[in-house]
C-alpha cells in the first residue's frame, strides 16, 4: 500500500486544490487591502504576474516533482500514471466546483 499511485494522485489533486483556493481567497482580498489603484496603472499588472509565475512553480512543484523523481529513477510508467490520474482528479474536482457554483 505504501507510495500507492491513486493515493499519491489523490494527494496531489487535494493539495493543488486545496492551494488554488487558498490564492483564490488572497487575491479576492487583495482589493480590500490595497484599494483601487487609479494612480498607478502598472501596479495591479504587476502583481498579478508575479503571483502567477509564482503560482505556476508551486503549482508544478505539487504537480511534477514526486513523479519527476520517479521518472529519473527508472519509474517511467509509474510517474506518467501519477500525472494521468492527477489530472484526471483535478477534472473531477473542477466539475464538482462548476455544479456547485451553478447550483448556487
């Protein structure tokens, strides 16, 4: 049972969604905190960018590094099963999140 892939999948779907939300509700905040920005129209570009890319290494961070280390180490159809399913449990979360937003 130990490093099972649908396990390690599941974690990692749980994990990036579980992290999406957490900027979701940071950015959501962001006005509140620093107002509308009719002075300085580079800032907001600014800061969405660098949270973006930032976002982007986490998210590939979570994603991509156990089943990287597994590739390198011979573990070829082990990582791109991992991925599969990953992604795989993302689409299933994201159809959860859209019917409960529509039937909201």
């Amino acid at each position: 049972m130990k490093n099972n892939p649908k396990l390690i999948a599941l974690a990692q779907a749980v994990g990036l969604t579980a992290y999406i939300m957490l900027v979701a509700l940071f950015m959501k905040s962001l006005q509140n905190w620093f107002g509308p920005q009719k002075d300085d129209p580079i800032l907001a570009p600014m800061i969405f960018l660098l949270m973006f890319i930032i976002s982007a290494l986490v998210s590939s961070s979570i994603m991509l590094a156990y089943p990287v280390i597994l590739f390198f180490k011979g573990k070829r159809k082990t990582a791109i099963k991992i991925v599969l399913m990953s992604t795989g449990w993302l689409a299933v979360f994201l159809i959860a999140i859209m019917l409960i937003a529509i039937n909201k």
